[in-house]
C-alpha cells in the first residue's frame, strides 16, 4: 500500500468498443465504481474461498458469474449429502 495519501489505485483492463457503449447506455459514470467494487469483491471473494477453478470456469465460457454461486451451492449440498 502506498504511504502518499493522495495515491488511488486502479484496476485498469481493455474491453471492447460495444461494452463501452453498452456500459455508457446503461451506467451512469459516477456510479460506476459504486457498481463495480461489489461485483469485484464478490469475485475476489469466491476466488479466496474456492481457488482458481473460480477463475478457471469463468475463462472458459463454462459459467457465468451470476450463476457460479448457486452451482457451488448445489455442489456443497450433494457433497453434504455424501458424507452422511
């Protein structure tokens, strides 16, 4: 962490000219970081929790974020079951 209290850190990636455009339609630019750092905790939470299969399954296209969570619900339940 930097010592200088002016520094901001960013998270800087490309994306493409339609999501730009999209993201200008839809998201207002001042409300953007209040959108975005929930989303990236979340993520970075899941990442924490359960390793880079997280990571590993969102590259490959085999789910989508909003739809990782109620698979790993239902993974956590049958192993539940399982074990009993």
């Amino acid at each position: 962490m930097s010592m200088d209290p002016f520094y901001r850190a960013r998270f800087t990636f490309d994306i493409t000219e339609e999501q730009r455009l999209r993201a200008n339609n839809l998201i207002a630019t001042h409300t953007r970081k209040a959108i975005f750092q929930p989303i990236l905790d979340d993520l970075l939470d899941l990442i924490e929790k359960h390793g880079d299969i997280i990571s590993g399954i969102i590259m490959s296209g085999k789910a989508k974020p909003r739809e990782i969570i109620p698979i790993l619900n239902q993974a956590e339940k049958k192993a539940e079951r399982s074990v009993r």
